[in-house]
C-alpha cells in the first residue's frame, strides 16, 4: 500500500498579504469583504449545529473536496483503506458482558455474607471474641500474720517476674554470637542466679518466653533496666548504627561478622512482669510457727498453710477489648474486684519470741545437740507467746534452708518425756487422795519388777523421802512405788493413771491442727504389758510433743483447769472489722487443792538443795518446775540412741502467770535437763517476766520436807 501524495502548500512568499485596514475601521479598496455576522435572530437550531460540528471534524477527502483542511502534521488516512469501513462494537453486548460479570461478583458477595451471617455467625463470633477480648485474673492481696500487738512477721509486697525472649538473643538480633552468654554475666550477680543456668536459658531455641527468676524486689528491675537504657542508647550511636548496617556484607565489600562488645544491645530481649512476693521482715523469727508460702505464692508450711483460705482471699476477673496487646478503652471492660485475704494476729509476742530464739540457739550450739524448743504460754488464757524451734530457717530466704529445719518440731516431735511426766503421775496420787505430799516413802536402790529391775538416775542406796521429796529428786523407783497403790490391783492402778493422762491431753490433739502436729503416743491400759506398766508413770513408754507437755504444767498453775492452747488470736477482714478466734475449750482436770499442793511440790524442786532443777531459780521470783532426762528413741532406727534433756516451770509460783518449757534432743555435752534446760529457762522467763512487767513474789517458797528420818 502507497500512501497518496499530499496536496503541496502554497509557499509562503505566494500567499496573498492581507489588505492593510484603513483608519476607521473600514477596509481598504480591493481587500476582501468581511463576513458579515451573522443575525442573532434566537436561539440556533441544533441540527445546524450538529452539521457545522460534523463539518469542522469531517477530514478532507482523496481528492482535495471540500471539508474541513486536516490538521497540519497529521498525516491523511491510508489509501488501501478507504474503502473499508470502520465498525464499533456493539454497546449493547459490552453492558451485557459487564453485567454478568457484576452480577457474579455481586454474588459471590452475597453467598459470603450469608455465611457470615448466618451460618458460620456464632462460631466467628466467638473467634472473634477470643481474639479482641481477653480475660485476665487480678490477683488479690495475700493477708499479712502479725503478733500479737500487731508487728508485722509476715507481708506481701510489690515484686517482678524478669523474663526473656530467647529469640531476641540470637546473632541474626544482636549483631554478636554470644549474645546469651554476655546477658548472663551481667544479670548473675543482680539476679542471684548461676551464669550458665541464665545463658541456657537464653539459648533455648524455638521459645518465645522464659522465666529468668521470679518474684524478684523492684531493686532488681531497677537495675536492669538501667543497663537496659544504657545498651540502647550506646547501640544508637551513628558509629554502632553503621558498624550494625556493615554485619553479614561480603567482605570483598568491608563488611562485618559483628559488631563490638560496646555496641551489642544483648539486654533488648529482657522484659519484667509485675507480680507479689512474701516477705518475712524479721528475717527467721517465728519461722517455724509463721510457715512459709511456694514459688506460686500458696501456703506450704505452718499457719501460711493451716489459714491459706483465710490469708489468700478472692482473685477477681478483668474482661477488655485489646488490639495489638493494647486495651481499648472506648469498648468497655467488665471488672470483678478481687478481695484481700484476712490478716492472722496471732497470739505471740515478738519480743519473748526473740528471746526465746536467741536462748534456745545458743544452747543447742553449745551442747552439740540435734535441736531444741522453747515455748513459753499463758497459764490463764492458754495462749502460746513464744514457740522458738533451733536449728530455724529464714523463710524469706528458702533456697538456703536445711530441709529438715522447715518444720516445727514443737509440734511435731514425739518423745519421750521422761521425769517431767511425773507430775502427772503424782497429780493421780493427790487427787485421788491414794498419798499426800508428806507421806512417807521408802525408796530402795534398785526395784525389780516385771522383766526389769530399775534404778534411778544416781546410785544409792535406801532413800527416806516424803512424796515431795520423790518429786524433787526425781525418783523413778519412788514414781513406781507411789503409782502402783492407785488401785488395788496393778490393771486398776493402770486404768487411773490412763485416766488422769488422758484428761491432761495426753494421747489426743492439742486442738491447734497445726500441719503435721502429732498427738503423742499412748496406748490403753489394758495394753500396756510387762514393764511399760511400770515405766509409764516416770514418763518412759509413752510419747507426746512439746506444747502437750507444756499445758500439763500450765494446767497446774492454772488452779487444775487445762485451757486449750491457742496461736491466733483473730482475725481482721478486708472491711476493716476483726473477729476473735473462738474461745479455747477448759477442761477440769484435778481439784484446786490438788493443783496447789503440786505447786509447792515442784518448787521443791527448784529451791531446795536436794532438787535437780536449781540452775532454774530466778532472783525475786518464786519458781515452780521439773527437770527431765530420757532415753531418746532415734527415729530412724526405732531404737534408744542418746538422750533427751527437758526442764518446764512456772512462775511466779505463788500467783503463776506464764509457763516455760525447754526440750533439748540428742546433746552431746551434757544430758541432763536440769544441766541443760535449767538456764534457757532462766533465761527466757525472766525476759519475758520483766516484759509483761509482771510483779515479783510477795513470799519465800514454803519449804516442803524432802526426806524423813525413820525411827531408830
């Protein structure tokens, strides 16, 4: 195809000037008329105007007819195609097409909308619940344990759990390749954990989460953060932002394989959160009694356990919008308060605790012992003011406790107690009017009974003694001797003395339901066979713990009336209001006489020259009290090893305020209990004495007869 040659336009030297326009406005002679304008006669017709359109775009034809003269530069159409027509599509079948393909999406929209809707509505609601919204627990504030004036020996506080995202610490993230070992070192010495159990942890790989330590003090976060702010900011550098932009380059290009020491921010991926801790703020006091709670802040031990409903109180629930792990606000939240746990007043005083702590330690240390307990109670009340176990532990501090000391021995010892248990036996006597405190009794160097034949702790030959005097040399052949008369058979005899044990508290719960109190040991009369029936009576042959053995003698102070023994005193809700622990159960056990006869008797035992508890007299006051020394049965072999050392008075004897008893397990330097027990409870009574700023004794001791002379 050719294209046809163009018309050739008239040079522009040829084409006619225009004539000059006369002044005046008129044309000059031989210039062409101006059209003239054409009359506005009204509105144009529109056909005439579609036509002069159609003529202004209509392109001049092959050949040169006229029309419109084509635009200059625009080339005329092709010869080879004027014959052909141009044809459009059909409009008709585009809006079809383009219908059809509306009227699918359309549908498709529709059929999804349904499934939203409809279908699968209940479903992606609750997915979508479960994504926007997240419930969460709001922990409640553990109760503090105070004494009894309101000292605070137990406390919750604000903690920090410091935890870390172990994929924060890899090489591609910090720029370094021991990135775990370096966050280590440096959170070891604030955290107090082992450098390699840190770096392992930081190293797992495939966690997004690990807890470094928990429930640390604010102190350590503080410090943390510290280090972590200025890691940062050195890592912001420009010179670390360059040395970070060269790490992983080809090294034909002056790249890095990391960046230097000073640089790596190898704290970013340590985080905290908030939480609670236990706090014991006199350190080991009162531990044994207090307890302890566990990593996930629930009672374990002692009265955190026995009162873990009480001391915990109520978690509450908090339900929020969140987006991105931010709560929204404007979409409301549902919130149920949590309710604080009960504060435990207990009935102990910090200040003879102490004490008794501090006496009961030294002693254990000095006499090599295995350990030992202190507890000092209110002969009226039955209330335990002190209860001091050695060796303690810190329970603040548990990582670094004996776990054979995280319990309370007190309570849950069972021993024998040997010639402390002899007042019972002489309370039977008097009480059942079988002897009285002066009559006489012979005691003879050994005594056979049974399959054994006795002694008593010294040897000797025939004592002449009043049953004062049994009680105050301590006489296992006399205890015998005074016990079988209570019946008139050996069996008879038996069932009274199992009688009055039982009623001192012997054999049963002391009614505190301490975690792991025992209740002794005590078998019925009718079992008691061959020689137990005749060791028995000196406290040989049964077996309790520490506070029962202390309430026999408050029982005795106490006019012959036992009083439970309490350690909590009440209770102090979250509204503010206290509430009293019910009151302690009394129980008459011997006659009042009885009861003021035994104390005279064991001051004996104390004052006079031939008592064994004279390293317990208190200067001032009138002391009442009984040594004991006893065969120890080990508990891990079942068999008599060593021995147990004890002493348990009153005072002031003549109007008895407090109970003290001190019980020494298995010494080494020394074994008798007036050797050992003597002077801790010398010690812890007249603290606690002067403490309570209780009056000396208006009065001597009365002197019972010890011995009497027989006729010659």
């Amino acid at each position: 195809m050719t294209d046809e040659p163009r018309r050739p336009r008239r040079p522009a030297a040829a084409r006619p000037a225009p004539a000059p326009r006369p002044a005046g406005g008129r044309p000059a002679a031989g210039a062409a008329a101006p059209r003239p304008p054409r009359p506005r006669t009204g509105r144009p017709d529109r056909g005439q105007d579609r036509e002069r359109q159609q003529d202004r775009e209509r392109p001049q034809d092959r050949e040169g007819r006229p029309g419109r003269p084509a635009r200059p530069g625009r080339p005329p159409a092709a010869r080879g195609s004027a014959g052909k027509a141009i044809r459009l599509g059909d409009p008709r079948r585009r809006l079809r097409v383009v219908t059809a393909v509306l009227a699918a999406v359309l549908a498709l929209f529709v059929g999804r909308l349904v499934q939203l809707q409809l279908v699968d509505a209940s479903a992606l609601a609750g997915e979508a619940a479960v994504n926007r919204y997240v419930d969460d627990v709001l922990p409640a504030d553990r109760g503090a344990i105070t004494d009894a004036s309101g000292a605070v020996l137990a406390a919750t506080v604000d903690a920090d759990d410091i935890t870390a995202d172990p994929t924060m610490f890899t090489p591609a993230q910090t720029k370094v390749p021991d990135a775990p070992q370096q966050a280590a070192a440096l959170l070891a010495p604030i955290l107090g954990t082992d450098r390699a159990k840190l770096a392992a942890a930081l190293s797992a790989p495939g966690k997004r989460y690990a807890l470094l330590a928990g429930r640390q003090p604010p102190q350590a976060w503080t410090q943390i953060s510290a280090l972590k702010a200025a890691f940062a900011k050195q890592a912001a550098t420009p010179a670390c932002q360059a040395q970070a932009a060269q790490v992983g380059r080809p090294a034909d290009q002056g790249g890095r394989t990391s960046v230097d020491a000073g640089c790596a921010d190898v704290l970013a991926g340590v985080f905290h959160r908030g939480t609670s801790r236990r706090v014991y703020p006199d350190g080991g006091l009162a531990s044994n009694v207090v307890g302890f709670v566990n990593g996930e802040g629930l009672g374990a031990g002692g009265l955190e356990q026995q009162y873990q409903a009480e001391l915990a109180g109520r978690d509450g629930r908090i339900t929020y919008a969140q987006s991105g792990g931010q709560l929204v606000p404007t979409a409301g939240f549902h919130e149920r308060a949590a309710v604080p746990g009960s504060t435990l007043r207990l009935t102990l005083d910090r200040d003879i605790q102490w004490a008794a702590q501090r006496a009961i330690t030294d002693q254990v240390r000095a006499a090599g012992a295995e350990k030992g307990y202190v507890i000092v109670q209110d002969v009226r009340s039955g209330q335990v003011l002190a209860m001091a176990t050695a060796p303690g532990f810190n329970a603040g501090d548990l990582a670094h406790a004996a776990p054979g000391a995280l319990g309370n021995p007190a309570l849950q010892d069972a021993y024998e107690p040997g010639s402390t248990a002899k007042l019972m036996t002489m309370a039977a006597v008097l009480d059942t009017g079988t002897a009285a405190w002066d009559t006489h009794v012979t005691v003879p160097g050994t005594l056979h009974r049974a399959d054994r034949i006795f002694h008593d702790d010294v040897d000797h030959g025939t004592w002449y003694l009043t049953l004062n005097g049994v009680l105050a040399k301590s006489s296992n052949i006399g205890t015998i001797e005074a016990a079988e008369h209570l019946g008139k058979t050996q069996k008879e005899s038996n069932r009274v003395l199992e009688g009055y044990l039982r009623k001192f508290g012997i054999g049963r719960p002391t009614g505190l339901g301490f975690p792991g109190e025992t209740r002794g040991i005590l078998a019925a009369a009718a079992d008691w066979q061959g020689s137990q029936q005749y060791t028995i009576p000196f406290g040989q042959g049964l077996s309790l713990n520490a506070l029962q053995a202390t309430s026999v003698y408050s029982t005795i102070a106490n006019g012959g009336v036992r009083v439970d023994p309490s350690l909590v005193r009440g209770t102090t809700g979250p509204d503010g209001r206290f509430t009293p622990a019910p009151a302690p159960g009394r129980t008459r056990v011997v006659g009042p006489q009885t009861a003021g006869t035994l104390a005279r008797m064991l001051e004996s035992v104390v004052s006079d020259e031939q008592g064994t508890g004279a390293r317990a007299q208190i200067p001032g006051y009138r002391v009442a009290g009984k040594t004991g020394t006893a065969n120890r049965v080990d508990p891990r072999t079942g068999r008599y090893s060593g021995y147990t050392a004890s002493f348990i008075g009153f005072a002031p004897a003549d109007r008895p305020r407090l109970t003290v008893s001190c019980t020494i397990q298995d010494p080494v330097n020394g074994h008798f209990g007036g050797q050992l027990c003597g002077p801790v409870f010398k010690q812890v009574m007249e603290f606690a004495l002067k403490s309570l700023q209780v009056p000396p004794s208006g009065a001597p001791a009365p002197g019972l007869p010890v011995e009497w002379k027989p006729s010659p």
